[in-house]
C-alpha cells in the first residue's frame, strides 16, 4: 500500500541557509512556480526517503516574523496558517534556524511553534558554530522545545541525512505544547539561550576583518567600483561573441533546414520569422547567464548586501534603494537581464520604480543606431584641442539617459500616493563561500524562465512582425521596395502625418516597426526601405552615405533623441510583462517612454530646424 | 539618547523603541529583529556618504538602518 505523499514547509529566517538545505534535500528535483497573481517564486520538490515514502517539500520564502512585512511573508504566514487559497496546509513544517544566530532565528521558531502543528527545528550550519566555539546543548534545546532538533550542514553532502532520517519516521512528532499567547517571544528566547548556548564571541573575527574593509568609505567603494566595472565588462562584452556565435548558427540552421524548400511564404515564415524570432529570444542568454552568475555569486556570498549599504544614500535620493544598483547598471547591456535581477529588491514599491526605468539605461543594442547617425551627421573633429566631437555626443546620450532615469524615479516617488517611509532594515549575514550546487540551481532556474515564459511572448510577436513586414507582398511590376507595400509599409506611411513634427519621414516610420523586434534591427530596416542588400555592415556602410545625403541634421538629431527613450522594444515590455504580472504596468511604461520620446525628439527637432 | 546619536563602536543598551505615528510599521519591524529593552547595541559601520546608513551589531547580528530608521531606538552608552 502507498502511503500519500507527505507535504512538509520549509520556513526559515532570510539567511538561515534554507535553500541550500532545499537544494541539498531535492537536488535538481525542483518545480519553480509563481504564487497566483504575485511575483513571489514558489519552489516545490520532492525527496524519495529510504523508506519509499514520498516527501513533498514546499520553499517558503525567508521570513522574520508572521506579521508580514512584504508579499513574501504574507505568504509564508498564511500557507502556515492553512489559508493560502489554494495550497493545502503543511502536514510537517521544518523550521530552520542559523545555528550562529540563534538569538534573532529562535524567536521565529517560537512564533512558528504558536501555531501548534507538528515541527522540527533543524540546526542549520553547525559547522560554522562549532568553528566559531559556540556550542548549543541540544538534548537540552530539544526538551525544553518540546520538538525534536536537528543538526543539519545544508553545504555538505549527507549533512541533512538525520533530517530526512527524522522526516521518515512513520508517526509525525507530536504538535510542540502550547505557548501561552501572552508570552514574550524576546524573553522566552533569552532564557532558552541562557539555558542551551555558550558562546565565546558575538561576531565572527572574519566577519568583522572583512566588513572593515568592505565597509570601508574609501576602499570599500573602491572595492565596489572595481567589481562593477568587471561586471559591466562581462555582460557587455565577453557576452558579445557567444551571442553572435548563436544569431549566426540559428540563422545557418535556418538556411539548411530550408534549402530544399523553394522560395515563398513558407521558407520565409522560418528563416525570417520562426528561426529569427528563435534567434532573438536565445540570444539573451549569454547576457543573462553571466550576470547572475555574478549576482548568485555576490549574493551567496553575502556581498550583495554591503553592496547595497555602500550605494543606499545615493539612490535613496533619487527615490531608489541600493538593491536597484546592480540592475541598473546591467541595463547598460541590456534591459533583459536588469529588470529580471530586481527580484533582489525587496521593497515591491522600489522594485517597480527600478523596473519602470530600467529601460532609460542605454543598453547595448542601441549602439548600432547610434554609430549610424553619429558618424553620418556628426564631423570628426576635435573640440577643446583634446575631445572628439563624435565621443562628446554619444556620452551626452548616455548621460541623457540616466539624467532622465533619476528624474522618472523622483517623479515616481513624488506621485505615489503611499507615503510611508520605505523601510532599509537590511540584515548584512555572515560572509560565506558559495556554493556551487547552489549557483548553478540558481542558473538553471533563470534560464528556463526567462526561455519558457518570456521566450513565446518574443517568438509570437517576432512572427507576428515578420508577417506585418511581408504581406501583401510586392506586385510583379513594383518600382517601391517590397516593404513599401506591406503592412508594415502602409502603417508607416499612415504614422507619417504623426511624426512629421519630430522631422520623420515615412522611411524612418516604417523602419521603426520592424525596429520593434530589437533596436538595432532598425539599421536593416531602414536598409530594407532603402532598398540596399548585403550583411549588416555592408547595409551600414552604404546606408550611412545615404542617410547624411537624405536627412537633414535635424531630423538625425531627432531620431538619437528618440533613441534615447526608445520605447519600442518588445522584449523589454515581455519582461516587464513577466516579472510583474500586470499588462497596466507595461502599458504605463509604454506610454511614458513614448511620451518621453516624443517630445524629446519635439524639442530637438525644433530647435536644431531653428539654428540650421 | 537615539541610536542615530550613538557613536560608533560605543557599546549601549536599547532602552525603548518609539512609534512615529500610527501603527509605525517600522518601528514594529525593529522590534520583530530583537531591539527590545535590555539588548546590547552597537554601530559598527557607517555608509560613505553622510555616515548614513549606518551598520547596527544587536545580538549575534548585524542590521544595517537608516538614520531616521535608527532614530526610533532609544539607547543608553554603557558608562565608562
């Protein structure tokens, strides 16, 4: 006879180590969800005990106290409570607790004890507590709880043996006696304390060591500089020939698997639609890939944190928080990878002001536009006997960019209705070598998130473009290049009248809405409408020339400006779509980049027609 | 004394933590992370700029508060 699975919770404190002791428990065996209608994760897996019983243990998220102070504690307090919608009430909760700091973690353990099911306290990282001489009777722990506890070393192997040996046992242990309601938890925990822990020391002497110089004003910000700088390099650069290496072979597995086919509507809904879509969608990869490495890595470490502290002062006045550092800077790469690693902003109100501008950060795939009007319209000449022009206005649109990202983020703060303070309130845990099981958990979950969610968004839309951009095709006898007479064509010259106050021409409207796949696209597009053929550079090359013959200066100023906000790209607002669950978030992100973007282009347009 | 008046590594005992307002949902937080009359507190790190935020030793943990998080607890220096 099977016996039904077991549901037990994990709960913890944040840092208490309880997903490593997850990872450790289920190993790769995961289900990584979203709790309905939040953003919260919610982490399922399942471990075969030695008995053939089937445990199925839920990832609480980290939580300090049931009287929740974010999206995540609520919902470990209510899925403890047996009243999430939806969830069943945990047969067993194991409540972890950091062994090194016992003193902030137990006071959670009784909490979890008041509601009075069956638990098990699991002792987490007793390596470190003995290595530190702190030393905890636990037969003493255990009696005077009334739960049984468990020594667990979540990093090594067979170090949550005794807990899967516990949660096998046949009868659960019975429910902990109940805590009078009037208790104080703080001193009930000073006389557990008192009674079961000696301790030599409060702190750890590396931990003190290490703070001292990360925390330091001046090499601590050093220190910080140093890793962005590295960071950046990484995401913006050592990424550069791994995504190219896969545009290429997804574009070469798309010519061979339709060399047989003849030339149509079919082999051009998969080289240009499904293979390209396919191509733009894992191109994100190697970008995502190596800044969470680094963040996991940071993170895990217990870098992240002082990270955070160093920069609070700094973004706090631009209505941001620390957290929002790391994302911002790698949306200088890219928006992708940014607006997913605010997931490490807790504060969901400064999680959605950095997500919100995130894509003002001017990321990589802008360059291309830029290159093209920069070297097309702007002379190389040197100003002041010592800068390059061209170099001045392509770091004023940079500049421009976080300029306006500071100002969308105080005019986000000013308009919130909610004004209670945002709380910092930031444990800073002990420092710790990663882990590289954990790491590379982590790394799996992103990529298939971002594959199996965002991925079908930017694939449907691509193919949804690709047919915007062919049909009706061109007629046998068309002087006008084939775009011209597509969709895609007849919406430009519809959007003409629209843009005609920021100096766009019709070929500029249309190259746009190809451009709505990936910013750089805009650059063949605009070859496309111009009628030229070849690589990309090639087209860059003639199209330059082209361009400075056609446009007037103005309307090349124009477009950078635009670019600078560019609100049109789809997989920017995918993402935005994903992480956080709401089309009116997309839609007022939409709506504010476009606003921004045409007016900035508005004034530059009129005042450049004006002096020219 | 606040513990956003507490120079740093000065050792000193919470004596209270005051709401500001209503239902200070911070200052209840601060609560929940153990800075309850009787425990020992100490700042043992400030941020670069404008010493804010500063970096908070209670227990075997480290909290980092903002200022005017800091200034909800009051503190009294270990007489020396």
């Amino acid at each position: 006879m099977s016996v039904a699975a077991l549901r037990i919770a994990l709960v913890g404190n944040p840092n208490c180590g309880k997903t490593a002791l997850f990872n450790q428990l289920t190993g790769s065996r995961q289900k990584v969800a979203n709790y309905a209608g939040v953003t919260v994760e919610r982490k399922e897996g399942r471990v075969l005990a030695p008995s053939g019983r089937v445990l199925q243990l839920l990832d609480l998220p980290g939580a300090y106290s049931f009287d929740a102070a974010s999206p995540d504690e609520a919902i470990t307090r209510d899925v403890c409570h047996g009243r999430y919608p939806g969830e069943a009430a945990p047969d067993l909760i194991v409540c972890v607790a950091d062994a090194t700091n016992l003193r902030l973690h137990l006071r959670f353990v009784l909490e979890v004890q008041k509601l009075g099911r069956p638990m098990v306290l699991a002792l987490n990282m007793m390596d470190a507590a003995k290595k530190r001489g702190v030393h905890i009777d636990v037969a003493e722990l255990q009696r005077r709880l009334g739960i049984p506890v468990i020594e667990t070393i979540a990093v090594r192997r067979d170090g949550a043996a005794k807990l899967v040996a516990q949660l096998d046992q046949q009868d659960l242990p019975a429910p902990p006696a109940a805590i009078a309601a009037d208790t104080d938890l703080h001193v009930a925990v000073r006389e557990l304390l008192a009674a079961t822990v000696t301790m030599p020391q409060r702190t750890a002497r590396i931990d003190d060591a290490l703070d001292g110089i990360f925390l330091h004003p001046i090499f601590g910000l050093a220190i910080l500089a140093v890793l962005m700088f590295l960071i950046f390099q990484a995401v913006f650069s050592w990424a550069t020939p791994i995504m190219d290496g896969i545009g290429a072979g997804i574009m070469a597995l798309g010519t061979l698997t339709t060399q047989s086919l003849p030339d149509g509507a079919l082999k051009s809904l998969l080289v240009d639609g499904i293979f390209s879509g396919l191509g733009s969608v894992l191109v994100f990869l190697p970008q995502i890939l190596i800044l969470f490495l680094f963040i996991l890595v940071l993170e895990e470490s217990g870098y992240l944190p002082r990270a955070a502290f160093l920069l609070d002062r700094l973004m706090y006045k631009a209505g941001l928080t620390g957290r929002a550092f790391i994302p911002l800077l790698s949306s200088f790469a890219c928006a992708i990878p940014g607006i997913m690693a605010t997931r490490s902003i807790q504060d969901p109100r400064d999680r959605l002001t950095t997500i919100l501008v995130a894509p003002l950060m001017t990321c990589s795939a802008r360059l291309p536009v830029y290159t093209l009007l920069i070297a097309a319209f702007i002379p190389h000449r040197t100003v002041l006997g010592l800068f390059n022009l061209q170099g001045i206005v392509l770091f004023s649109l940079y500049f421009a960019g976080v300029t306006s990202a500071l100002i969308v983020a105080s005019v986000i703060k000013r308009m919130r209705r909610d004004k209670s303070e945002h709380a910092l309130l930031m444990e800073l845990p002990s420092y710790r070598v990663p882990n590289v099981r954990d790491v590379l958990i982590g790394l799996k979950e992103r990529a298939a998130i971002f594959i199996k969610r965002v991925g079908g968004i930017i694939l449907t839309l691509i193919v949804l473009l690709w047919f915007l951009s062919s049909f009706p095709a061109a007629p046998a006898d068309a002087v006008a290049p084939a775009i011209d007479y597509s969709f895609a064509g007849r919406i430009g010259h519809f959007m003409e009248p629209l843009f005609a106050p920021i100096g766009f021409g019709w070929q500029i409207c249309v190259a746009l809405i190809p451009g709505l796949a990936a910013r750089e696209v805009a650059v063949s597009a605009l070859g496309t409408v111009y009628a030229m053929s070849g690589s990309d550079d090639a087209i860059a090359s003639q199209l330059g020339p082209m361009i400075a013959h056609q446009w007037s200066l103005a309307t090349a100023l124009s477009l950078l400006a635009w670019y600078v906000f560019a609100p049109q790209c789809l997989s920017t607002l995918a993402i935005i779509r994903r992480e956080t669950g709401s089309w009116k978030i997309v839609a007022i992100a939409t709506g504010y980049l476009f606003a921004l973007a045409y007016a900035g282009s508005f004034i530059t347009f009129q005042i450049a027609s004006a002096l020219t | 004394m606040r513990l956003s008046e507490l120079p740093q590594q000065i050792t000193a005992t919470v004596t209270a933590v005051e709401d500001i307002g209503a239902a200070d949902l911070i200052a209840r937080r601060l609560r929940d992370l153990g800075f309850v009359a009787g425990e020992l507190v100490k700042i043992v790190a400030q941020g670069p700029v404008q010493r804010d935020p500063m970096l908070v030793q209670i227990g075997y943990t480290r909290f980092a508060l903002r200022r005017a998080e800091a200034a909800r607890v009051q503190v009294t220096p270990e007489s020396t």
